[in-house]
C-alpha cells in the first residue's frame, strides 16, 4: 500500500477531508491572529469559512470522458 491508495480520487470522502482540512486551518490560524496581535477577527470569518466549505461540498466538476 502506498500513499496514492490512501487518498480518495474522487467522491464524498475526498471533499469531506478538505473541508475537515480547511476548518482546522482556518480555526487555528484566527486563533492564532488573535492571540499575537490585539485584532478581534468578527462574526463574519466563520461565515466566510461555512460558505467556503458548502461551495466545496456542492462544487461537481464535469466528469472527463476518455477518448
């Protein structure tokens, strides 16, 4: 077994793991802004990251034909 079998090609699980993937690195890095710098990030990042998130999960790009 090498690395190209444990990652998804395609599907549900591949989009889960980059959302998963995109939330923690968002969530740390606003904490981290907020804890070096005296910035309070609003309500509106997380808003922006949710919807981020729903376009990845609804994002369906056309299926290449093998010619």
């Amino acid at each position: 077994m090498d690395k190209k079998d444990l990652w998804p090609k395609e599907g549900k699980l591949k989009k889960g793991l980059i959302i998963l993937a995109i939330v923690i690195v968002s969530a740390l890095a606003m904490v981290l802004i907020e804890e070096q710098t005296t910035v309070k990030l609003s309500k509106r990042v997380p808003l922006v990251i949710a919807f981020a998130c729903i376009a990845i999960w609804l994002y369906n790009p056309a299926k290449k034909e093998k010619a």
